[in-house]
C-alpha cells in the first residue's frame, strides 16, 4: 500500500504527544511514516539512539495513536532509515532540535503548597528563578519520589521563561544527557553536544542519580558543569538522594554538586499534607469536605503523588454514585478499616523492652553503640511508621536535627538489606506497634 496521508502521521503525533506528554521528545518530528502494509505501520527514525528510545517506551502509544487515526487493528513496527549523505544536517538530531521535558502547566510556584518539609527548598528556589546564576549555584534538591522535585524544577523553568523570555534554558531528564552524549559519541558529533549544552543560561536536569556508573557520561558531565559555572550560567539538579549517597559519582562531582546550596524535600506533615490535598482538589475544581481532607491526609503520609492519585480515586467514585464526595465514599476509596494511628512514643517503649533499655537513653546524649543503635532503630521505625516530618521526628530524640534523623534511618535501612535478622527484628518491633501492643 502506498505511503499513508501525511494528515494520518500528524494525526498520531498530536495523539502521542497529547495522550503521553511525558514521552513525547523534540526530535519526533524526524520520525517518518514510510507505509501501511499488512497492518503493519512502518515508522523511520534517523538512528539507533531514537529506535531504541521508540523500542522502549513508545511502541505502545504509538500503536494506540495509529490504531485510533486508521480506525484499523494495526501494528507498529520501528525502523532505522539511511540519513542521507548530501544532508550533512541531519547527522545528529541535537544540530538545533530540542529534546526538552514538556512543563506541566500546573507545576509552579503558585501550585507549590509550602510546610516544614520543603520550606528551605521552595525559598531556594524562588531566589533562583529571580536571579539566575547569583543566588544559589549550583542548586541541588533531593527527597524521595512524589515530593514535590520536578515540581519545583519545572516550578523556575516557569517562572524564568515568564520574567526573562531573552534567557535560555534547557530542563532534561538525566537519561537524555546520558543518550545525547552516547549518540553524540557514535555519529561523531561531540562538538555539536557541546555547544548545545555549554551555551545555555540555564541547566535543569531531573534524577541526577542516573549519572552513576557511567564513568565516560560523569567525564563530560564534568566539563560541562565546569564550562557553566565558570561563566556564571545556572545549573539546577535534582535526585533522589544527596549527592554523597550517589553511588560510583566521582568525588569532583560531589565536591562541585555540595558547593552550591544541597536542598532536602522531607514528607509532608499532616498540616502540610491537608493543604495539598486541598490545593489539588481546587486544581480540580471538585469539592471536598474538611473531614475527608483530614482522613485522606492522616491515612496517606508518603508522598504527594499518593495523595493526588487518592484524590482522583473519591472523585470517580463519587461520580459513579452521582452524589457528593462523603467520608463513606474515602473510606470506600482507601478501604474501609481506617487503621490505628501509630505514635513514637509506642515505638520508644517498644525497642526499650526489645533492647531492655530505658526510653531515656533512646533519647538522651549517650553515643556508645549499644545505645546508639537501639536509638537508630527507633529513629527508623519512627520514619517508616508515622507521618512526622524529620525535624518533628528529631524532637522525641533530644532534639536532633534533621539530618542526624536522616543519617539513622538510612543507618538502618542499609543494615536491615544486607541483614535477614534485622530486618525480621524491624519487622516484629512494626507489627507490634501497629497492633496496639504498646
């Protein structure tokens, strides 16, 4: 069969990219449609890099697409065409075509709702998007997933186009620095690569981490911090760890990431966790009880994403029934036994008597290690079982900072990986506590 319209091949593009913004890439509009044949939807890519991307994560959504624009049950195959030689232009895609994250347009700082846990990292990052390449450079943000990271990347990325429209800025995925620089290496255009990411006003690029074990990646990575931080330009990071807790990241890398201002995004706490839900129910334009809010808040305490996807759930389900959204319908959402809400303090008084101890050394100034564990265990547990922030975790233990909580629990949480014995103590201690035992 002949090649299909050039209306069908737009038709699926603007299906991919509006049904699967997150994996739509700049450089689709150098896919080729070359024919329809047996069913069989042939698409051309310029080369290996862009087919193994397709291969990957996109063979789906583009069958979907083509099935949707042919009305036909067909498949989709992915193909490298010649790049033609009398086209020294097209012999790398990073010549001048972007291959940016798309920005979610309710990710800004408008959107952001502020607390304990992220209130250092939001103010950072104001001051970054206000005066790129002065306030804070480098600006490194960690947390784990669903904390509010690409939010708040995307949150300056916003605000700098909006305030500077003459500033460029390149926001990426750290996979896509890691691919741009492989292809860049195999069709021979590290020039190119370069100039395209040394000549920016400002660098954003999510999951940093992925940087880890690609020696050769970490290598040019490196010239190309150097190259913009010496001429001022901003360069914003983000992980889900900090920068020493990188695995295999080189220590130049570490010393340069720690150099600038190294951000933590915690768990929200109740409070804070309330005023997302809210903040996302309005984004919604869906109305939600103050007595819901504060049910959902108190049941979901690990990340904002949860939280969202929750919300989402009572909405459906309070269409399906046609009515308002109750506290019956959450409950329905989030299972009907709302659980017995576990408090540090039964935590203390539970690895007291595991470890015959006093729950004032738990909590005291003794650092031998025979306290010193019991008292990371603790701070564990504390992180695991309840919602409280790191700082409000810290205060059942003599104060301690948010850090010093931090380290504990990923103490333990290191041990308990590569020891069955702790992690079954850990677990133990847990179901007690859960169960009302103390």
């Amino acid at each position: 069969m002949a090649t299909p319209p050039a209306t069908i091949w737009s038709d699926i593009l603007g299906q991919v990219r509006l049904n699967y913004p997150q994996l739509a890439r700049g450089w689709f509009f150098e896919l080729q449609l070359t024919k329809l044949e047996d069913g069989v939807l042939h698409i051309g890519t310029r080369n290996h890099a862009q087919s193994d991307y397709l291969q990957q994560h996109c063979r789906a959504a583009f069958t979907e697409a083509a099935q949707a624009a042919t009305g036909r049950l067909v498949s989709v195959t992915i193909e490298v065409e010649p790049v033609q030689e009398d086209h020294p232009e097209a012999v790398l895609s990073l010549s001048g075509h972007s291959d940016q994250l798309l920005l979610n347009p309710d990710y800004t700082f408008d959107n952001f709702v502020t607390g304990p846990c992220n209130r250092l990292a939001h103010a950072a990052a104001l001051a970054v998007a206000e005066e790129p390449g002065r306030a804070y450079n480098p600006f490194f943000i960690h947390g784990r997933v669903g904390l509010g990271k690409t939010h708040l990347l995307q949150a300056i990325c916003h605000a700098i186009r909006k305030k500077r429209s003459d500033t460029t800025s390149h926001y990426i995925s750290c996979e896509t620095f890691i691919n741009d620089f492989i292809e860049a290496v195999e069709l021979g255009g590290l020039h190119r690569f370069r100039y395209r990411y040394r000549h920016v006003d400002v660098l954003v690029i999510d999951d940093i981490q992925f940087l880890a074990d690609r020696e050769r990646s970490q290598e040019e990575f490196f010239h190309t911090f150097n190259t913009l931080y010496q001429s001022q330009r901003q360069i914003i990071l983000s992980a889900d760890c900090s920068p020493s807790e990188i695995p295999s990241l080189e220590e130049r890398l570490i010393s340069r990431f720690n150099s600038g201002l190294v951000a933590l995004l915690d768990r929200p706490c109740l409070e804070t966790r309330m005023a997302i839900i809210h903040k996302k129910a309005k984004l919604r334009c869906i109305e939600v009880p103050e007595e819901v809010i504060r049910f959902v808040a108190s049941r979901i305490d690990t990340n904002i994403r949860s939280l969202e996807g929750t919300l989402v759930k009572i909405d459906a389900l309070s269409q399906m029934y046609s009515g308002a959204i109750t506290l019956e319908i959450a409950q329905e959402a989030l299972g009907a036994d709302s659980g017995r809400a576990v408090k540090i303090p039964s935590i203390l008084e539970a690895v007291s008597k595991r470890f015959d101890m006093k729950v004032s050394d738990l909590q005291g100034k003794k650092r031998s290690k025979a306290v010193t564990h019991p008292r990371h265990v603790s701070i564990f547990l504390a992180r695991q079982l309840t919602s409280q922030s790191l700082e409000e975790i810290g205060g059942y233990f003599g104060g301690r900072d948010h850090s010093t909580v931090l380290h504990a629990s990923r103490t333990i949480e290191r041990q308990a990986d590569e020891d069955p014995q702790l992690r079954a103590l850990l677990d133990e201690i847990a179901s007690e506590v859960k169960n009302g035992a103390y």
